[in-house]
C-alpha cells in the first residue's frame, strides 16, 4: 500500500513547481516508500490515535517534510511550520495541508526522535540499495584517511 506516494495532481497553488523539481521529490517519495518506513510510522501514530482525539495530519507526509526541511535548511520547527505554508516544494509534500508548529512539535517529538535510530539505518538501506553504493570505505569530505599515527614525524639531525 502506498503510504508515502499517492500522486494526487492539484491545479492551483503549488503548479508552479518545475517538472524536474517535482520529479526530484517524486523520487524522494519513492525512496521513503520503499525503505520500510511505513511500519515504524504506522505503528507508533497507531498508539497515539487510541488515546483520542481528532485524526492527525498524514503522518507519511508530515514525516517527509520534516526530513526533507532537515536537508534543506536548519530544520528549526518554526521554520519548517513557515516553509510547509509558503515554499511550493513543501506544499508538494504535504498534499496543502498546513499543520501548526505544535502538531508538527508533537510529530517530531513523539515519532522522529523517539525512533531515530531505527529510521536512519531505514533510509540509509534502501538508499545503499537502490543507488548501489559501496560503504566498505568511508569518505569525509572526500578526503581518506590513514591510520598511522607516526607518519609525519620528523627526526631532528642526530648528536
């Protein structure tokens, strides 16, 4: 079932995403889609429904905006909050909803720290998978580096 990518076509506000823009998100959608993270998701929102209330915003795309702000700028709440209600990315991502910053604080809270840990390694397996990484080394910055603790050390001339 498609939780995070239900293409729904608007006609207003955000049609002035371009093509290649839209297609960027759509294949960002994909990636969530496929990494699993609709059980981890899905089950938390579960528990915090059956305490009552009224139904929450679509917690796909609300966790997909606020990953996506998070790659995109600071990832303040607030800032999210202004970015889901004026930049036509984020209204792409959130279908036009716009949630308060204290729904979006509760979210982030409640689901995204509490299981960060199980959702990174989520995302980062299917990004592995899908775009054929290698991770047998590890590149910061592009730059490798070497484990010998002696190598730049200088002998001054001998007495």
């Amino acid at each position: 079932m498609a939780y995070f990518t239900n293409f729904q076509n608007s006609l207003f506000l955000y049609s002035d995403l371009f093509t290649e823009e839209k297609q960027k998100l759509d294949n960002y959608l994909r990636i969530l889609e496929y990494s699993g993270l609709d059980r981890i998701i899905a089950e938390t929102v579960t528990k915090s429904i059956e305490k009552g209330g009224r139904p929450p915003y679509n917690p796909f795309r609300l966790f997909s905006a606020i990953l996506f702000a998070f790659s995109k700028h600071s990832g303040s709440l607030r800032r999210i909050e202004v970015s889901i209600r004026f930049d036509t990315r984020f209204m792409h991502l959130m279908e036009q909803k716009l949630p308060s910053y204290s729904t979006i604080s509760r979210f982030y809270n409640n689901i995204v720290v509490a299981r960060q840990r199980e959702i990174f390694s989520c995302i980062m397996k299917e990004i592995v998978q899908k775009y054929n990484i290698d991770i047998s080394e590890v590149f910061i910055d592009g730059t490798k580096f070497e484990a010998n603790a002696n190598k730049y050390n200088t002998v001054g001339p001998e007495n």
